[in-house]
C-alpha cells in the first residue's frame, strides 16, 4: 500500500479525496434538503436524497479509483 493511501473495509483510498468527497455530499444532501418545501417533510427527504445522488455523481467523476488488483494463481 502507498504511503499516501489508508485501506477502508477493503478498498484503498487517498485520505483527501475521502475527506473531500464527504465535504462535498455532505454539501450537496443539505443544501437539497434546505431548499425542499419547509411545510412538507417528505419533500424534504427526496430533495436531501436527491442531493446525496448528486454529490456522490460529482465525486465519481472527479476521483478515480485507486484500486490495487492482484491476481492469484489457481492451485
């Protein structure tokens, strides 16, 4: 594993984009959510899913993978 990188339930991860793809979710649920109907809750609900989806498409699109593949021999 490289010395930047941490392993999180599996996958390798650089910390900063971990950090700044939490940031920007995090942003992007609330800021949804906020701007839902104050009047109906279930609105509110869609609107933050709806923000969560949109945060978690821009963090795909800005972070690539950083997977490490290792193939075994079969035995």
């Amino acid at each position: 594993m490289s010395k930047n990188r941490i392993e999180i339930w599996g996958d390798t991860v650089n910390p900063k984009e971990l950090v700044l793809s939490i940031l920007i979710i995090s942003t992007t649920t609330m800021s949804a959510h906020l701007i839902a109907p104050a009047d109906n809750r279930t609105m509110g609900l869609f609107f933050g899913l709806g923000g969560a989806v949109l945060g978690f498409l821009i963090t795909v699109k800005l972070f690539k993978p950083k997977r490490i593949i290792q193939e075994e021999e079969e035995v």
